[in-house]
C-alpha cells in the first residue's frame, strides 16, 4: 500500500468508527417504549352552513382533527382539546420514530459503502498488476 492509500485507509476506518456511533445513538432512540399512533393531527377549518351562524360573516369554526388510515379509508376524528393529548403525543411518536428508522436506514447505508470503498483499498493486486 502507498502512503496515500494507508492515510485514505485509516480515514475510511475513522468514517467507520464515526458511522458506528451514530448508527449506535439511532439505535438507542428507536428503542424507546411510547405508545405511538400512525395518523395525522391539525387543525380544520369549517363552515357549518347555518344561517346566522358567525361563520357566515368570516369567523369560521375551528377544532383539531385527528386524520386515520383503516381499510384504505381515511377517517377523521374530532380531537377534545384537553382529554386527547395523549393521542397527539402518540402521533408525535410516530413521526419520531419513522424519522430515526429512515436516519437509521441511511446510516446504514453509509456504513456498507464505507465498508466496500476500504475493501477496495485492501484488495492486494494480481501479480500482473491488475
């Protein structure tokens, strides 16, 4: 090996070192144990179609909505403002967790081409030169 293939090599073997850690962390954080909930929290905007309601006049009636998928079918719960912020939280879960398993699948990614790339720079010649 040439001096710069030894330095590009021991670079290479810190990018593992540094990838392993960060694989590790993601690891660590995708190990938590909240309940989590697919779906979708917001905030809707309506009218109710009455009369003289005010949202006739512009004040349109505003809840939070928790949006499901089931049977390929998207339903769309009415949130209480102080009893469901549980389920909020679950839905923030969720998206945490989806966050750190993409994270997780990239790093790991990272890590096999940082392995095939030191594989490479370790591979011994044939005699011929190739």
């Amino acid at each position: 090996m040439t001096p710069r293939e030894r330095q590009r090599a021991s670079q290479l073997r810190l990018d593992l070192q540094r990838g392993q850690k960060k694989l590790g962390v993601i690891l660590q954080r995708l190990q938590g144990s909240s309940a989590m909930m697919r779906g979708s929290v917001y905030q809707r905007a309506r009218r109710c179609g009455k009369a003289r309601c005010r949202c006739v006049v512009g004040e349109v009636h505003r809840d939070r909505v928790l949006a499901l998928r089931r049977a390929g079918k998207v339903l769309v719960r009415r949130l209480d403002p102080v009893g469901d912020a549980a389920m909020e939280a679950a839905v923030r879960a969720w998206r945490f967790f989806e966050n750190d398993r993409l994270e997780a699948v990239r790093a790991c990614r990272g890590l096999m081409e940082t392995v095939r790339r030191l594989g490479r720079l370790r591979e011994v010649k044939g005699g011929d030169g190739r």
